[in-house]
C-alpha cells in the first residue's frame, strides 16, 4: 500500500498528460514541485492543524482540513494567486500545476501514514486527491459554455465536491462502508467524466489533423 500510495500520482499525472498536453516553460513544473514538498515537509513536522479526535464532526472536519480536501485545493488556489503574474502565464494548466504539487506532498504524507499504520490512507486519499485536483478545474471549464444550467451545475460541483470527498474519508474511517462508497463514487465521476472528455477532445484533434 506504501508503494501504491508514492506511485499513485506520478503515474496519473503521466497518464493525464498524455491526454491533455499543455504549453509550459518548466518555470510552473519546478514551483509546483518545490512547493508541494515545502508544505509536505512543513505539515509533516507540525502535525495535524486540526484535532482529529475519534469518529465525530472533528474527524470529519480533520479530514476536510488535514487529509483530503484543503491540501488538495490549496494548489489551485496558489495557481490562481500566480496567474495574474507574466512569468505564469506560458505555466501548464491548473490540474497538471495541481497534480505536480501533490507529488511530493503525497510521498512525504505516504511515509507518515506507514508509520502510523493507517493503511487506508495509502489507497482512499490518493484517490480522492486526485478526484478533486482533476475535479474542480474540470466544473471550471464548463463555465465557458454561459449555459445557465452548466453553471449551475459547476457551482454545485466545485461546493459540493470537497465536501463529498471528506465525507467519504470520514466514513471509510467510521467503519460506515455504505456512505462511504457512496461518496467515493460520487467524488469521482467528475473524474471520470474530465478523462473521457480530454480524450475526446484529444481524438478529435489528431482526427482533425490526419484529415487536412
């Protein structure tokens, strides 16, 4: 489980590129990769910011907070901080930004958690990471489209989705399996459905080009 929990996001993050290739100096990769173990490192030495207690509303809020939700939103919200700046405007989109910065901050937290000997940290919060990293740009983008009910849709998405995946966490960790898979699947559907339109999109594109 340790090594799924290392492995996970790298080879996603290779996977997810190889369908959505984006511009990118380098510049973007770097930052999210150092400031990924900056804060993995950091959160590592100070522990939990929030007292997990036992299986009440402070475990779920820990698990919002410490496990699932924050740290993987945090790297878009620092991806939306650097893109009023000219030096991160030719940076890779904010799902490659986030993914990269999780890299680190996820074997580093891996370490962590196989000490504890909590192993379904290693195999639930990868997954549910990567759910909202790919998740919330996904609900994003749909913005562009100025369909009324597709924003709809993505406000309700880009809320609801953090809020869905910490309660999978917290049910899993409850011993309620039937909320908690309940939840996981509903965290990643928009996952699922960011995949098969990147690779659409990506079909459409090289179909296009073989064409002309």
């Amino acid at each position: 489980m340790s090594v799924f929990g290392i492995l996970w996001m790298p080879l996603f993050y290779l996977f997810w590129s190889a369908f959505s290739p984006g511009k990118d100096t380098g510049v973007g990769s770097v930052w999210a990769l150092l400031l990924g173990s900056i804060l993995g490192l950091t959160l590592f030495f100070l522990g939990p910011l929030v007292d997990p207690g036992g299986f009440d509303r402070s475990r779920w809020i820990s698990g919002f907070v410490d496990i699932v939700s924050v740290p993987a939103l945090l790297p878009l919200l620092v991806y939306v901080l650097f893109l009023p700046f000219r030096f991160a405007r030719t940076w890779v989109a904010a799902t490659h930004f986030a993914l990269l910065w999780l890299i680190p901050d996820l074997a580093i937290r891996t370490i962590s958690w196989s000490i504890q000997n909590q192993p379904f940290h290693l195999v639930l919060v990868p997954l549910l990471r990567t759910a909202l990293a790919v998740g919330i740009p996904f609900f994003i983008s749909l913005m562009q489209y100025r369909n009324p009910m597709l924003i709809l849709a993505a406000l309700l998405g880009i809320l609801g989705l953090p809020l869905i995946a910490a309660t999978s966490y917290w049910a899993f960790f409850s011993q309620r399996p039937l909320p908690g898979y309940g939840c996981f699947v509903a965290a990643m559907l928009p996952l699922g459905a960011a995949i098969g339109v990147s690779w659409y999109r990506r079909a459409y594109q090289e179909g296009k080009a073989q064409v002309s």
